[in-house]
C-alpha cells in the first residue's frame, strides 16, 4: 500500500519527458534529438565539425618531413598519425588495454614501414617521452618503473 501510493506521488511529481528540440543551423527550423540519432544512424554527417582533433598536443616530436617521394611523404604521415593517435590514446584512455594495443601496434607497424621507405626517418616509441614517461606503456614497463622508482627512495629514519 505504502508502496504504490509512493510510486503514485512519484509518477505525479515526474515532468513528462519530451524530444529536445536542436536547432538545425542555417535555417531557423528545430530537430529532435531522434532526428539527429537518425542522420548518424544513415551515416550523414554535418558540414564541418563532430570530429575529433588532437592537433593541439605538445610533446609531440617533429618528423623528418620535406621529402619530394611520394612513398616517403605518405610513410611519414601515416608515422605522424600514429604518433598524434597514440599521443591522444595514451592521455585519455586509462583501463583499456585493448585500445593501447592497438595504438602501440599501428605506432610500431607505422615505424617500421617508415624505416623501410627511402627518405623517411623512423620514431621508435622507445625514444620518445611525452611529459618525461615513455608513450603507451605496456603493464610490464609500468610495474617496473614504479617498482624502480620505489626502490630509488630511501627509508624515513635516515
């Protein structure tokens, strides 16, 4: 009894939920977020924007560029990408081993296929250091630097 009488005062006090009006830009009228959910769906995308950049991130190392060979170019913009990606995957994804895999492996292939095409200069991750740390560390090279750097600190009594 106590029950529904609750759930009855609840329901009454609930606003009813209605489709948020967006305004679709350049022409006054409004969409709902279920239009918008159905353009994405059908795979229509706006003009310009809702994509995502990391061109902003610092640390991120010059590459060899100017070079006029065609292979060469594309080797080192695609190095340029993994790098920016793997940049971005190693600030922003935390828990997900699966994803900083995956970078690690297209920053690795990316590499490689640089080292073998004329005119393009290599970026190991192994020299790299964003912030002082070695970019998408793997569990074991987290777990032995920290175990280095525990080991570096000297006891409280001394």
């Amino acid at each position: 009894m106590i029950a529904t009488l609750l759930l009855a005062q609840v329901l009454a006090a609930a606003p009813a939920t209605t489709a948020t009006p967006v305004a679709k830009a350049n022409t006054g009228q409004t969409r709902t977020l279920a239009d918008v959910a159905r353009e994405r769906k059908l795979g229509k995308r706006p003009a310009s924007g809702g994509t995502l950049s990391v061109a902003g991130i610092s640390g991120a190392p010059p590459l060899a560029g100017g070079s006029s060979d065609k292979a060469a170019t594309d080797a080192d913009a695609r190095l340029a990408r993994a790098i920016r990606d793997g940049a971005w995957v190693d600030q922003n994804i935390h828990y997900h081993e699966g994803i900083k895999e995956g970078a690690r492996r297209e920053w690795d292939a990316a590499a490689e296929n640089c080292r073998k095409t004329p005119g393009c200069t290599p970026i190991y991750r192994e020299n790299v250091e964003f912030g002082g740390v070695k970019p998408l560390r793997t569990g074991d090279e987290v777990l032995r630097d920290r175990t280095l750097k525990q080991d570096s600190v000297e006891p409280l009594g001394k």
